[in-house]
C-alpha cells in the first residue's frame, strides 16, 4: 500500500505530530523492528571503546550545557 501525505502543505507541527503518531505505533510491537546487522556492530565497536578507555564520556547536563553555548 501506498500512502500519498500532502506533505507540501502541512505545517512543521502537523509533520511533527504525524511522525510522534508513526512512532507511537511502531513502537506498539518492538519485536517486529529489526536492526540491521550493521548496528550490532557499531554497539560492538563502542563498547569495546569504552571498556578499553578510548571513549570520552561527557555527563549529561554538561554536554547540554556545552551544546546552548555553542549556538548561542
């Protein structure tokens, strides 16, 4: 099935809205959303960074803090 959405003419909130609705659904039944094999291995990848030292954490707050400075 082919869905046409007047996406031209819809406001930047009703895109918002349709995208939390898709969301919301598809998050309905997690077992049916498969990752790619390509994800596992990036998660792979990054927790062997982390467990060796080579990744830098930032706290939270801190990195939201750093991020409002930077566009500011």
């Amino acid at each position: 099935m082919t869905v046409v959405l007047p996406l031209d003419q819809m406001t930047v909130p009703e895109k918002l809205q349709l995208m939390e609705d898709l969301w919301d659904n598809l998050s309905k039944s997690p077992a049916a959303l498969e990752s790619p094999d390509w994800h596992k291995e990036v998660l792979d990848e990054c927790m062997a960074k982390a467990a060796s030292g080579q990744e830098k954490f930032t706290p939270w707050e801190t990195a939201k803090d750093e991020i409002r400075r930077s566009v500011s």
